[in-house]
C-alpha cells in the first residue's frame, strides 16, 4: 500500500530547479578550476547542446 508522503520533506519545483543548477554550476567550475575542461570547450559545448534542445522544442 502506498505511504502518505510527508509535506515537510517535500521541495517545490523552483527548489529543485535551484540546487541542479547549483550543482551544476559547482561541477562546471571545478572541472574548469582543475584543468580537465576549459572554459571555451565548456562553453561552445552548451551553445551544441543547447541548439539540440532548442530544434527538439520547435519539432513537437
């Protein structure tokens, strides 16, 4: 039988938004910081993805 979820352990949708991106954000710059990516490779990458997102979006 399911359980009742309990409203205090519950995050709302723009908490959860908030701490991805914050992760996100924390990995991108260490990964940056220690050399393993830079920031121009970084960047071109999320312009590609982003671009791939985008024609997604426009085809449905």
């Amino acid at each position: 039988m399911a359980q009742k979820l309990d409203e205090n352990e519950l995050v709302n949708f723009k908490e959860l938004l908030m701490a991805n991106s914050i992760q996100n954000d924390a990995l991108v710059q260490l990964l940056i910081e220690e050399g393993i990516i830079s920031e121009q490779k970084y960047f071109a990458k999320f312009k590609e993805v982003q671009a791939q997102y985008q024609k997604r979006e426009s085809i449905r």
